[in-house]
C-alpha cells in the first residue's frame, strides 16, 4: 500500500446522501474474481445517465469525493471501497459514514475523513464555483484546501497512522514477522501437514 | 503449556493461548496462528488477485489445501461447466493453485468434496488446532477439539500471506446435553433444538462448547453435524473436546500423525478438556431423554419445532418483532397455523451438505429406505460430501439401494444446499433437507425448505408428508 501524505487533484461536489453500497456498487459485478477492475462498475446505475455528475468530461479523473451524509451505508462489501479507489478516488469527504464501510476504507488506502455539515456545504458551494478546481487533503494536519478556503476534518489516530505508513492489515501483521517464526520453530513435529514441506 | 501453571481454563482458552503469537495490548486483537487453511473456489479469487498484486507469496503451502464444492455439478462432471459464473470461479481456483503452487482437488479427484468433508476424512483436522476457511460453517471442524473459525475473503488473504489472523477473544458458552437419545432422535435434532433454545443470534459472540453424557455418546460424524450448525446460532464457532472417539476416527488416516508421532499427539490430546472449576460465560442445559425428531417450519433455522407439533401461530408470540418475523416466515413457507406438521407435503427431498453427507449419513438414510420406494411424485436426491464418500458407498452397496428406491444419486459437492450450481428447488417447491439453512430462496428461488435428520429425511421421502421412521407403518 502506498503511504499517504498529500493528495491533490480534482474534488467531485456529490450532492447526495445516504449513498448505499448497492449504490457505489450494484450486486452484481460481485461475481468477478478480481480485486481491481472496478472502475466501470463504480455508481453504475447512475453512470447511465448523461446528466451524472462523473460523467462530465471535467470530473473524469477525479482524486476526491465530497459527499452528503450517511455515505456507504448497505451491506458490507469491501467491493464499495475497490470501486472507488480503481475510479481513482484516494479521499472522500463526509458528514457522516457508515462504520463497516469506514473500516474497510481504512484498510485499503481510502481516506474517509469526517467533516462538518457546514464546511461540506462550503466546500460544494466553492466547487459549484468553479467545477474541477483542484484541492489538495494533507493528512498530516488533516485539512482540507481549496483556494482561500481550508476546512478541518477527522479521522481517529490509529487510521492515520496506517495511511500514513502505508500499512495494509497484512503489512501490519508483518511487522511481527520476526514472533510469527519463532512460533512456528516451536510448533510441534505432529502436527498435521497438507503437502511435505518445501523448505523441510 | 509445560511448566506454566495456569487458573482452570476451558477447551477453547487452552487451544487459543497454545495459538498466540503476539498478545494484543490496551484491547488490541491477539495475533493467532493457523494450523490449518482450507479454501474453496467462490471466496478465494479476490484473496489470490491481493497476492498477487502485492507481490506475496502463500507462506504456508504446506498448511493450506483447497477443494472445489460449491460451484460443481453433481452430473456430467466430466462436462464443461454450462454456468459462466460457476465456471469462471473453478477455472480461477485451478490457475491460482497452478500458479501460487497450493494442493487442489479438483473434480474428478478421489479427494474432491465439501471442503468440510475433505479436511477430517484427510485426518487433517485435529484436536487443538486452529482452522479456518473463507466459509462460514468452518465451524465443523470443532468437533475434534479445534478451534475452526469461518472468515471472509481479506482474511483469507491475511492468512495466506502470514499464516496468522488478528481476533479479539471470544466468549465462551457451555452447552450441556445430559441424557441418552431415543431411537429415531439424532444430532441433528440435538442442534436444532439448541438452536431453537436459544435462537439463530444466541450464540453471537461466543465459542459454544457441547458437553454431557449426550455429546460424549454421539460419533464423530454426530458431532461435526453440531459444530457445523453452531454458526446458525450465530456462534463464532463450536468445540467438543476429544476423547476416545476422536482418536479412534483419527487413527490410520492419511495425515493422522504415526509411531511415537501419535503417542506425543494423543498425550497432548487428552490434556484438551475444559478444566474442572473453569467457568463459561454462558451455559444451557438440555434434556436429551426428551427430545424428538425435530423439523424447522420457518425461514430461519432457529424457527423449529419437534416433528409431532404443530404449525405455531404468529399470536403464540407476546414479542412484536418476533410475530411479524413468523407471519412472514410462515406466508413464504405457505404454512397454515395450526397445521399438524406431520400433514405437511414435500415434493423434494435432500440428502446432502457438509451437515449430512459423511458416510454415516448415508447409512442411516439407506437404513430407512431399504427395500422401499419412494413417494410418488417426490424428487429424492442423494449427495455424498466427497468422492470418497460416494466410493465408499459404493463398495457397500448403498447406490443400489437409493436407485431402487426411486433416489438420485449423484457426484461430490455442495449441491442443492445452496443450488450454486444446477441443483435448486423450482419456484414454491418444498423440500426435507438434511442441510444447515433454510433462509428464503437458499435452496432455489422461491423453494421452501424444512431442515431435518437423515432418519427423517429418509421417513418423509417415503410417505411424501414430513415424518419420521416410527410413522412408517408396515405397508410403507
Ligand atoms: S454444503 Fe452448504 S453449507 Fe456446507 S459448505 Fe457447501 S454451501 Fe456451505
């Protein structure tokens, strides 16, 4: 996973709430087998229509989504959070998120940062100004930037920290690589085997 | 573990301490290592594609196996595989296997089979180890002593990349079954009376163990049919610690440890038992003298009741929430309150699932339907849980038996537990299932389904109305 410090490019004013999962990804592009390759399947009902907003040729390659509240509610599929992050999204803004999707975004390199009601509504108001204006997220001093305006949003230590180092949930366990061997050293001879080992 | 001495502990504390790599500090999870990872076509593809992206390796090849099931016909198996979908999922499986170097059996393979068939008839799974499988009824590898968990696909892929998971501790809930079963009464009908005690979400957040008198009588194959239903309890998962039985079944099998391997193995063993003065967050007690054949009613599997009740009436029920879930349980399963559930016609029957499909099943199925025909107009299908099984079978003469009695009888799999593949239920159809869920449309759009026993299976095969072998008369 990469390490996340600044991201800067295009922000998308997503005037919509309580986005559901089935939303960000209908069911069914849940038969695929991979785990990218989701681009086309992002909002996919909605992309049907001309008027969408991601189908305008400014938002086409957009980095942040400002979205109403209550985004990623639904069923739990990490699908939700592959969809965005293959569109090209790495933040999206919010009043309110939906916990299970939070904590698949965190785990995935997609930034889910908490903002006001308020500074949602200014920052669509200052992006209906001047569509496709980039902004830039630092998530160091966890602000957001656009032109004159900077908002504060909130995301809890423990992601930030993972962002910031880059660490997917398999990166984490490998920092106690070094314990997983040692334990395996002390694993008992009996115990059972599906092949000879490779490296008996 | 030696030279430790430790306050009286349950089964699942002990297997979970001998399993710790790193202890979680201020309330993080404890980091646990796997024994033992088995793995399927439909929740693997992603876990594989994240390897790959990250440039991971599988860390224990030699811990991990998989199997193909749920997807695979049960005829024609040396057929293309018409389903696109299915398809592309066991093609996706072969060219992981293929390509990250991991034991797959494949269809066609003596060994292929319900991933939770396979593991135990291998001698795979054993007391005190830890498994897992992207799959929730993982639970019945339990019945050995292990710790067997079901787990979704990103932790597939975390154990495949460092052959650990992060989990936080689980609670721990005695489940004390005294007594001795009648003739005609199961471990089916033992799990589905708990779960009926204490309801599809009583057992969330818990590690259930089955203890007593009833329990210790029961076979393997008894006890992986209740370890395996513990998760329709909503449990994480289900233990029952091992003894004598265990070990017989275990002995000879192809990784059963051997020589002075065994003895270190049993010795071990027999240390896994929950400590006298230990304590269990929760416990339930149930009278195995009383039970009966047990049939569900509903659409989920704690909506069950004994076989000689009736259709219960939504105003049986003071918690409003409750009444409207079996209103609406009862207008899918077309059911009218009051109806004496032996009444009740079929126009399937399904004897399979990794809940019933081991070879003791299929014996207790054919011991009913020897020499008998079945219904008319009743679809009767038999699925054994593995190839092996099926071989098995064979050599003992039971194909003969289901085919002159009118039954189906078919390749390894998954099957008509969930119809992935071709086996499903037309629109309204009812069917006796031998297998763990009966949620709406899990056996086929619109299908109906009640869970019971082989035994009754067998019963209700042969009269058409759900039943059990001593409402069969002479005549039947
Ligand atoms: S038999 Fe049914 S419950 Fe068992 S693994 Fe297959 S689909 Fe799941």
């Amino acid at each position: 996973m990469q390490k996340f410090t600044t991201v800067t490019g295009v922000a998308v004013p997503f005037r919509r709430s309580s986005v559901d999962t089935d939303q960000i990804i209908p069911a069914v592009f849940l038969k695929r087998v991979t785990k990218t390759g989701y681009d086309d399947a992002l909002f996919a009902n909605w992309r049907t229509d001309p008027e969408f907003i991601l189908n305008q040729p400014i938002y086409s390659q957009p980095k942040i989504l400002i979205a109403g509240p209550n985004f990623g509610t639904g069923s739990s599929r990490e699908h939700a959070v592959w969809a965005l992050r293959d569109f090209g999204f790495d933040v999206v803004l919010s009043p309110k998120f939906a916990d299970i999707f939070r904590g698949n975004a965190g785990k995935q390199g997609l930034l889910t940062g908490l903002i006001s009601e308020a500074d949602c509504e200014k920052l669509w108001d200052a992006l209906d100004a001047q569509p496709g204006v980039e902004m830039t997220v630092d998530l160091v001093e966890k602000t957001a930037t656009l032109g004159e305006l900077t908002v504060s949003f909130d995301v809890d230590d423990y992601t930030r920290w993972r962002l910031l180092e880059g660490l997917d949930d398999i990166g984490l366990t490998l920092r106690d690589e070094a314990a997983i061997t040692e334990f395996e050293g002390r694993r008992p001879a009996w115990l059972p085997t599906t092949i000879p080992a490779r490296h008996a | 573990m030696a030279g430790t001495t430790h306050a009286p502990r349950t089964l699942a504390q002990k297997v979970w301490d001998d399993h710790l790599v790193v202890r979680g500090e201020d309330g993080n999870p404890d980091l646990i290592y796997i024994d033992l990872h088995l793995v399927h076509e439909v929740t693997s593809p992603q876990a594989f594609d994240g390897l790959r992206q990250a440039g991971r390796p599988v860390r224990r090849l030699d811990l991990t196996i998989a199997t193909e099931d749920h997807n695979t016909p049960t005829l024609n198996i040396d057929k293309r595989i018409a389903d696109e979908t299915s398809r592309i999922q066991i093609e996706t499986l072969r060219a992981n296997a293929e390509e990250f170097g991991l034991r797959l059996h494949s269809l066609g393979d003596i060994e292929q089979g319900i991933v939770h068939v396979v593991g135990p008839q291998l001698g795979l799974t054993m007391p005190g180890i830890t498994v897992v499988c992207g799959d929730s009824h993982t639970s019945t590898h339990g019945a050995f002593g292990a710790m067997a968990m079901g787990i979704g696909t990103s932790e597939v892929e975390h154990v495949l990349a460092t052959q650990t998971l992060s989990l936080k501790p689980f609670k721990t809930m005695a489940i004390n079954v005294e007594g001795t079963l009648r003739p005609g009464v199961t471990a089916k009908d033992i799990i589905l009376a708990v779960i009926a005690k204490i309801g599809a979400n009583g057992g969330q957040g818990y590690v259930l163990e089955y203890r007593g008198s009833a329990i210790r009588a029961l076979s393997m194959e008894g006890r992986m049919t209740i370890c395996n239903m513990s998760i329709e309890a909503g449990a994480r998962a289900g233990m029952v610690a091992p003894d004598e039985t265990t070990f017989a079944y275990l002995k000879g099998r192809p990784h059963a440890p051997e020589g002075a391997n065994w003895d270190a193995a049993v010795e071990y063993w027999r240390t896994l038992v929950t400590d006298d003065g230990a304590t269990f967050d929760a416990e339930v007690f149930l009278d195995a003298n009383e039970l009966e054949p047990f049939v569900t009613w509903g659409t989920n599997p704690g909506q069950g009741s004994s076989l000689s009740a009736v259709v219960p009436s939504p105003d049986d029920y003071s918690d409003p929430n409750e009444r409207v879930a079996v209103e609406r349980a009862l207008e899918y399963m077309d059911l009218v309150p009051g109806t004496r559930l032996k009444e009740v016609e079929v126009d399937a029957v399904f004897m399979g699932s990794c809940t019933n499909s081991r070879i003791e099943d299929l014996r207790q199925f054919a011991s009913i339907v020897r020499g008998k025909k079945k219904a008319d107009g009743v679809r009767v299908m038999v699925v054994p849980g593995s190839m092996r099984v099926r071989l098995e079978a064979e050599a003992e003469g039971l194909d003969k038996v289901f085919e002159e009695f009118g039954a189906e009888w078919r390749f390894a799999g998954c099957s008509m537990c969930l119809g992935m593949n071709p086996d499903q239920l037309a629109p309204g159809e009812r069917c006796a299932s031998t297998s763990n869920r009966n949620f709406e449309g899990r056996q086929g759009k619109g299908g109906r389904t009640h869970l019971v026993s082989p035994l009754v299976a067998a019963a209700t095969a042969i009269r058409g109305k759900l039943s059990s072998p001593s409402d069969l008369t002479v005549e039947d």
